[in-house]
C-alpha cells in the first residue's frame, strides 16, 4: 500500500505535516540559523532590520567583558553544586524506595512534588525560609549554634542558597528515572552475587553501579544540560536580579540583560551561541566517554 | 539488597525524614498563607495560625488581579495543549504511516533541532514576533507552542508500534485515511498522548522567561509572571505573597494528584523533562 514514495504520497504527507512544519520552521529550525547570524551582527538596526555590518567582535567583546566570565564561571559553580549531589541523593533514595518497601507510591508522590510546581512559586517561597531574620532554616541551623546567616544579601551564601533549591526541585525527576533504571535490573544477578558470599556494599559496588550506570550516564546529561540553562530560579529568588554583586549571574542570566535590558542583541546572540556550544560539547563528551564506561545489560 | 546494610526501620526513619524536608515548604508556605501579620513575623516561629485569615487570599486578590493572570494562564496553557495535540497526530502520522520523499531527512533536521536550548532561539523569536506585532498579545504566548518535535518523536514511535493490518482492516471498511486517524490511531494513542500533553500542561503552566519576554500589560500576565510581579507589589507582606504562590502551584498540584499515574509513568518511560 505504501512501499514506495511517490509524488502523491509526497503531497498526501505534506498536508499532514503542513501545521506543525509551519510551526517548528518559524519558531525552531529559522531562529537556529537566525541565532547563529545574528550573533555575527556588528553593526545593525534592528528596529528596521537593517545589518550594516558583521563580524566576530561580539565574541571578543563578550569574553573580555568580566560580567560574562563571571557569568560562566557562577554557572560552572552551580553545576558542580547541584549535579553530583542531587545524584547522590536521588541514587541513595531510589535504592531505599526500591528495597519492597510499603508505602513506596506515598514516597514516590512526595519527592515528586516539586517536579509540578511553578519554579517562580517555590523559589519565592523558599526566598521566605531563607529569610534573615524570620526564616525557617536560620531558625533550624540556631538549634546548632549557627548565627543567622544572610542567604539572599550575602554573595558568598547566594549561590548555596540557589543550590539547595534547586536540587530541593530536581530531586523527584532524578528518582523516578533511577527507580526505573533499578527495577530494569534482573534480579539474578544478585542472587549470583549472594551465593559467591559478596556483602552487601560489595553488590552495590559490582552489580547495581555497572548496571546502573545507562541510567545514571543519562541523568548526568540532563542534569548538566537543565543546570547550564538555569535562569527562573535566580529571578525570583532574588527578585529580578542576579543575586547581591552579581553572584548568581549565569549565563541565560547575562542573554537576559544583554537582550531585554540593554538591547544589545548581537552580544545577547554571541553569548546564547556560547552557551549552545557549551551543551552541546557537554553532549558530545558524554556520549564518548558513556561509550566506554557504560555497560549495556 | 541494602536490606543487610541498612535496617527496614533506618530507611523508613531515613525516607520519612526526606519526605519531611521535600514536603516542609508546602506546609510553611500554606500555614503562612493563613497566618495574621504579627503571628508571620513571630520567632519561634508559628506552625498552625491561631485564627486562620482566609481573608489574605481576597486581600492578594486586591493588590493584583490574580483571576486575571489565572485566566490568561487556562487560556494559554488549554489553547497551546490543544494545538500541539493536532499537530502532533498529523505529524506523526504522516512520518510513521506515509512513505514520501525526504523524509528520513525531514525527520533527523527536525531530531537535530532538540539539541538546540530554547534559550537560544529566544531573541530570533522575539524579532519575529515584533515583525508580526504580535507583541504583547496571546498569540505570542501560544502559537510558538503548539508544535514540538519531542511529542512528535514520542507519538510516532507508539504510531509505529500499532499493527499495519488496522489500516488495510479499515481501508478494506471504506474508512478514508482521515477518519482512520482520528477515530482508531489516535484513541489507540491514549495513554501517550495523556502522558506527553499533561508534561505540556504542567511546563505551560508553569513557564516563565517566555512568557515575561513577549509580554508587558498587565492584562496578559500569566500566573508565575503576575507572581513575580508581585513580590515588588506586595512589599515584603509574606502572608500575601505565600497565598499568591499557593494559586499558583495549587492547581498543578492537584493536578498531578488526580494523573500522577500518568505523569510518574511518562517520566520513567521517556525521561522528558519538558
């Protein structure tokens, strides 16, 4: 019936894709390459879309400005910050949820939670617990005789603060995929492992990371990919603003400035297109190295 | 297998302490919701008010119109939904059921546009958007929305798993392709298509940058850009700010309440995360 293409199976198809070719073409695959132009705009109207002049000034304007270092290197900072130890948390709790515990949906529900909620919504509350005077963790941290602490004025404790809320947010997502990668494993492997005599921790070491470790190659590439993007929780956490003395400014934080602050759009495009190489190097690594590392069941 | 290492009641003790810590926000953020001023400011602080004022949520009401900004938001997020679910079926029916030229190639570009961070395209779209004077209206909030190449990757391969056979059956029944697709492919599609839209529902609800790029009135505020609008507005009155965000992660809450199966389901299945 539908063997081989023809002119009229062509057309009968691009009637079917017109809608959401439309769509994507406008709004996905034109911006691509009109991102990657625009950040070559040197000199430019853009109200009348006029282009006088193009060039890579952008890029060495943006990496001799100490703003955008600063952007790259808070962004670093916070992925190191929140990557290893939302996995490690998420790993540690899926493992738990998945010893044939009662109850696990009423766990699985909690941690989730966070995942369905409004980033802006969480991050103003949270904005209240890290409150200096009246919040709720300087209130707990008293009880071990720690001095109030000033998350959201002080820069040295604003990148904390935004890192505790967003593993806090991440943590349910990174749960779910391990409890999934988890129950994937055949449980023969351990019983082999429990007649050869391995403890416990030797187990988890040689049976569950090994089998593992497709699923956790793959929540490290999201994660790393989600935490270079970060932007709402920085807005709302510190109220439209990248933190005290720029120390939240990341890198779609400076887009956002550059662009709908300042209307320099042909930086705002130089330093997007920084940031897509950056993903897109970060997939790339991980693709090599998960080759390697990554046992296949 | 942790059973030896670690003793049913220490991961019990251990999960329910998590659990307490993930749900602790929510809890401060609605007991501050209904707390009276001097009780929100009070340290030790103050778990369960002593007079619950529902009347902070009328008083939220009247520093900023939030049934507004609630409407703006059903309208955005049941509009957009609605639109990628058609373009999605066509889509991917025309790329799991029709053989035509190029397109092997159509699909990859189109694979290839995920790696690209939406981020990216933001000043590109803006520019597009003002050329359209579509500034500044809900045409800007919705209609780039209503197509997405990962609903269309996830819906054609459950397409491509439903048998052939269904087709030449119909085919056979004088059913015309159109009907066939509307009336057996896409109910067979179910428990994808409630996965991959209530994700859409959950991330239009909720989305932000966007939403404060291609708007500036007031009117056309969603809920997370009035929210954030608020904090300057409502001065550092907490109760009132506390009782805003309540509206506005309530009713995803209760959301996922009611389709967590599905919503669980899709994540572990796919992994998507928007």
């Amino acid at each position: 019936m539908m063997d081989k293409p023809t002119w009229k199976s062509t057309l009968r198809a691009f009637l079917y894709l017109l809608p959401a070719l439309l769509i994507l073409i406008v709004f996905n695959i034109y911006p691509i390459i009109k991102s990657f132009l625009m950040s070559l705009y040197t000199d430019y109207d853009f109200y009348n879309d006029v282009v006088y002049e193009y060039g890579l000034s952008n890029f060495s304007d943006i990496f001799q400005d100490p703003n955008f270092i600063k952007a790259i290197v808070n962004t670093t900072v916070f992925v190191i910050g929140v990557v290893p130890v939302s996995i490690v948390l998420s790993l540690a709790i899926a493992i738990m949820l998945n010893s044939k515990i009662k109850a696990l949906s009423f766990f699985r529900t909690i941690y989730f939670l966070p995942f369905v909620t409004s980033v802006v919504a969480v991050a103003i509350v949270w904005g209240w617990i890290f409150h200096s005077d009246y919040g709720l963790l300087n209130y707990f941290l008293g009880f071990f005789g720690i001095d109030p602490i000033e998350w959201l004025t002080d820069p040295t404790y604003s990148m904390p603060a935004l890192i505790i809320l967003s593993v806090w947010k991440g943590l349910g997502f990174n749960i779910i995929i391990f409890l999934a990668g988890l129950q994937n494993i055949n449980k023969q492997y351990y019983l082999a492992a429990q007649v050869d005599g391995a403890s416990a921790w030797h187990r988890f070491l040689s049976v569950t990371i090994p089998l593992l470790s497709p699923t956790m190659f793959f929540i490290s590439i999201i994660s790393i990919i989600n935490a270079f993007k970060v932007f709402d929780e920085i807005f709302a956490l510190f109220n439209g603003r990248p933190g005290p003395a720029n120390s939240t400014l990341t890198v779609v934080y400076y887009v956002y400035q550059k662009f709908y602050e300042e209307w320099e759009f042909g930086l705002a495009s130089a330093a997007a297109f920084v940031l897509f190489i950056i993903v897109f190097l970060f997939t790339l690594i991980q693709l090599s190295l998960g080759k390697k590392f990554v046992h296949y069941q | 297998m942790v059973k030896s290492a670690l003793s049913r009641t220490t991961i019990y003790i251990l999960l329910s302490l998590g659990a307490v810590l993930m749900l602790l926000p929510f809890v401060w953020m609605i007991s501050t919701s209904l707390k009276a001023p001097n009780e929100v400011m009070a340290m030790p602080p103050v778990w369960v008010p002593s007079e619950w004022k529902f009347e902070n949520f009328t008083e939220a009401l009247k520093v900023a119109p939030f049934d507004r900004y609630f409407i703006n938001s059903v309208i955005v997020t049941i509009v957009s939904t609605i639109g990628e679910l058609i373009t999605t079926i066509l889509a991917a029916y025309a790329f799991s059921r029709i053989q035509f030229f190029g397109r092997d190639i159509a699909f990859a570009v189109l694979l290839g546009t995920m790696m690209v961070p939406s981020e990216v395209l933001l000043i590109p779209n803006f520019v597009t958007l003002s050329n359209l004077g579509w500034i500044d209206t809900y045409s800007a909030l919705i209609v780039p929305w209503t197509a997405s190449v990962f609903a269309i990757f996830l819906l054609r391969q459950y397409f491509l798993g439903i048998p052939k056979e269904l087709s030449f059956a119909a085919k056979v029944d004088g059913c015309s392709e159109f009907k066939f697709l509307w009336y057996v492919m896409a109910p067979l599609a179910k428990p994808a298509l409630i996965t991959v839209e209530l994700l859409k529902v959950i991330n239009s609800w909720n989305a932000f940058l966007w939403p404060i790029i291609v708007t500036n009135s007031q009117e056309l505020r969603t809920l997370p850009v009035g929210l954030s609008a608020f904090t300057t507005e409502a001065g550092i009155k907490y109760e009132l700010l506390m009782a805003a965000s309540s509206m506005v992660i309530f009713p995803m809450l209760i959301l996922f309440f009611i389709m967590q199966k599905y919503i669980v389901a899709g994540v572990a299945r796919t992994g998507l995360k928007g």
